[in-house]
C-alpha cells in the first residue's frame, strides 16, 4: 500500500493543500518536507496518520472508527475541514474523505468511506481465506518520540498475530515497552527450540560440535528480522538480546563491547528502538513472507533528524531504504543534511500554504543546500556583507578599502577562519598583480 494523493480543505492553517507522489505510474518512496517553522508540516503528518487510522481500525472490525478529526484542527474562521487520501493498493486506487463541521455548523463537504470500505473488504475476505495473510505496516513517529518508555517489569503476555501489529502505531510514539515484551517472550519461545533440539540430541550419537552447530542455528524468525534490520541500519551494533541479570534488561553489543540498552545514548537509542519497532511491525504483518523486512508499509517521521549526529542524518534515508525497501516513507525535517545525500528523495518545499516541489538536491553541499532549498544565509547577515563587499574592492583592485574590510571581518571571525584565509590570500594576489603592473 503505497499513498499516491492527498489533499486537505481548510484543516489547521491550510484553506486548500493537495501533494502528489505519484507520476507516470510511479509513486515515490522517500518523501521529504521543508519548510520554516509553523509552515505546517506537523499538520501535513497528523492529518496522513489520521487517515490512516481508519483503515486500522476498520480492518480490526468494520464498525470500527478511527481518529475523528479535533474542532481545533478545523481552520479559524471556517466552519469545516477535510482531509482526502487517495492509497494504491492490489494495483487499484481507493479514496476516502474525513470531514468535520465545527458545532451547530454545517459541512462543506460529506466523510465518505466507500473506498475504504472497499478496501477494507478485501483484506478481510483475504483473512477469513487465508491466516498467513500480509497487512501493510502504517506508523507515525511524532517529535515527541524521544521518551522512551523503559519498563522495568513486563506486565502483559502478548498473543502476536498480524493485527496487533497495529497496536499504538499511529499514536506518534515509539512503543518501546511493546517491543521489549515482545523481544522476550519471541526469544523465550526460541530458547524453547533449541532446548527441544538439545533433547532430541540425547539418545543419538552425534558429535558436540555438530549439535551446537545445529542448536545455534535455531533462529526465531521474527527476531531474525529484528536483529537484520537493526544491524543493517546500524552496522556497529549486533546480537541485541534480553539479558536477565542484575535485573531484565535488553543488551546489545557495540563494535564488539557488550552495553545495557539504557547506557546507549538518547540519539542511539531513539534510532535503535525506531528501527526496532519498524521491523518487529513488518515481522509480525507480513508472516509469509521468507523476508519480512520486504514486506511494505507507510512510515511518517515527524522532524527525521531528533537527536541525530550530522553523521547519521546524512545516511538516514539511504539506509533506511536499504533496510526497508518497499515501505513509502513521508518525512518533515529543518536538516539539509537529510535531502542531500540519496538519490531517489522527492523534496517539497512549504511556504505561504503552498507546497514547491524542489529540485534534484542529490551530491549538493550544505550550504547549497541551505541557499537553494531552504532560503537561509550560509552565515550570519552581518558577516556575509562584510565578506560581500571585500569580494568587490578585491574585483575593483581598491587594496585599501580590502585592507580595511578584513579588519573589520576579523572582529568577527578568528585568524584561521576559511574566509580569513581565503581573504588574506586574495589580498596577497592583488599586491603582486599591483606590483606587476608597476
Ligand atoms: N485551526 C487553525 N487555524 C489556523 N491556523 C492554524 C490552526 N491550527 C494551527 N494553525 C497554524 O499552523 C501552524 C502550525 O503548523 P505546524 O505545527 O504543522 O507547523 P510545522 O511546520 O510542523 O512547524 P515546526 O517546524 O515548528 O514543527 C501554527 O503556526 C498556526 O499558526
Ligand atoms: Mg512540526
């Protein structure tokens, strides 16, 4: 299921906001939206993840609801809203339109469900036929995912079928307890196998080495995938586990070195445990297929960049396409790192209620990217004068007036600044050609 349009009508500051990703029967996978703050991003994410809710909740029971859309969402001075999505899926096209009239007032425009429920029917027909049926995984990661719920006891016995793989996946957060329960109880049963195998062993006359061999090829695959993702988005870190003393805990090793998951820094964490929770989702929705991690999904990530080194941000798309091939996934950031660095990124711009598509950012530097897509000064205004009106007395050859503005530049920048040396070698050139010409 992939998301091909969408469209909202007078929800939060947006009077009429329509993107598209899909072209020539394409539909782009990575998707990234800028823009300054209060443009509208959060907006764009919120109301994707609203949408797609109702397909949870209808897919769970068809009377269901999902998320109705808040009166606070409605734009000021409009007495209604609405949010249209246009998915592709099974290679046809399904819309549904969620509407909300602010009290005693009268909708512009009708919540019509036919196409989800067409949709919906299918999956359905496809569950009653079929247990090991596939359902796309569909998550949101709001800006404020950071706090992890660290629990400390596990509380619930989970019974892990395809649709509890829905449980909390739109509500913005990053459901850190589930996945640890889940971790423990999948490793639990797969710890089970390898005793049973260890005992069918007994009375047979095999070599030690040959049974280990067999044992530690016991893998659930559920934690296979887990396990995968994890170290293909972060080759640094393997065999994440549960580990039960001094008290339960999830560890994991990095470049080698054995760490309790809560040592891992704020940064690490939220990755680990976001690609974690991606991947436990595909594991658990996709159970037929050899590799869930190719399994599809749509993924909302609400400021991409939290918490993330510049290292990091610069491969988050990339790797996240690598560990997760076929899921679509929709992003807001400030970073220019984020847009710079993977080919097949569609990049929009927000500005003043419209959304610019920009252009190819692939293998820009920063500041370029800064300039271009983002429209902010490299450096400070003040600096940047300074620095624009040395360029001109060094192009109008006035030795003086260029003496004298790298004085001024040097208030502000230290001796061994780039500019400084940059300038101070311009100076130099221009004495020599001056005293050329002489
Ligand atoms: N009901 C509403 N009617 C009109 N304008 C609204 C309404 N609700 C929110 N807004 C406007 O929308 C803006 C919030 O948009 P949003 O949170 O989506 O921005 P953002 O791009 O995510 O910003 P940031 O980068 O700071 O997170 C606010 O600045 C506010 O002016
Ligand atoms: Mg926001």
């Amino acid at each position: 299921m992939k998301i091909k349009s969408f469209k909202i009508e007078n929800i939060g500051k947006f009077s009429d906001l329509e993107i598209n990703f899909s072209k020539n029967d394409h539909i782009d996978n990575h998707i990234v939206i800028i823009g300054n703050n209060g443009s509208g991003k959060t907006t764009i994410l919120e109301s994707i993840a609203l949408s797609l809710s109702w397909f949870v909740a209808k897919v769970k029971s068809a009377k269901s609801s999902g998320t109705a859309i808040q009166e606070l969402k409605v734009k000021n001075d409009s007495p209604s809203g609405n949010i249209q999505i246009v998915v592709n899926n099974y290679d046809k096209d399904f819309s549904w339109t969620l509407a909300k009239a602010k009290r005693g007032r009268k909708n512009g425009t009708r919540t019509n469900l036919d196409g989800l429920n067409k949709l919906v029917d299918i999956y359905r027909t496809n569950y009653t036929n079929n247990d090991f049926t596939s359902f796309p995984v569909l998550t949101y990661y709001d800006a404020n995912r950071g706090v992890l719920d660290i629990p400390l006891r596990i509380r619930t016995k989970h019974n892990f079928e395809q649709l509890d793989g829905y449980h909390n996946s739109l509500k913005g957060i990053v459901d850190y307890r589930t996945f640890f329960e889940w971790f423990r109880q999948r490793e639990d049963e797969e710890n089970e196998d390898k005793i049973k195998l260890l005992d069918s062993f007994k009375t047979k006359n095999v070599a030690d080495s040959k049974i280990l061999a067999q044992v530690n090829k016991v893998a659930d695959k559920q934690l296979d995938c887990v396990r995968k993702a994890i170290s293909t988005f972060l080759p640094e870190f393997s065999n994440i586990r549960v580990e039960r003393k001094p008290r339960l805990h999830l560890a994991v090793n990095k470049n080698g070195k054995k760490l309790n998951l809560e040592q891992l820094s704020q940064g690490e964490k939220l990755t680990m445990a976001m690609v974690g929770d991606i991947a436990r989702r595909l594991s658990i929705q996709y159970p037929s297929l050899t590799n869930p991690l190719n399994g599809e999904g749509i993924i909302l990530i609400d400021e991409a960049e939290l918490h993330m080194h510049p290292k990091w941000q610069r491969k988050l798309v990339k790797r996240l396409n690598e560990t997760f091939p076929k899921c679509q996934f929709i992003y807001s950031t400030h970073s220019p790192l984020l847009i710079s660095d993977f080919k097949d990124v569609k990049c929009y711009s927000l500005n003043d209620e419209l959304l610019i598509p920009v252009n190819q950012l692939y293998g820009l530097d920063v500041n370029q990217v800064l300039l271009e897509a983002m429209d902010t000064n490299i450096r400070n205004v003040e600096v940047q004068a300074i620095v624009d009106d040395f360029r001109d007395s060094i192009s109008s050859k006035n030795i003086n007036k260029a003496n004298q503005l790298l004085k001024n530049l040097n208030e502000h920048l230290p001796e061994n600044h780039i500019e400084m040396i940059k300038s101070r070698l311009l100076i130099k050139k221009l004495h020599i050609a001056n005293e050329k010409n002489q």
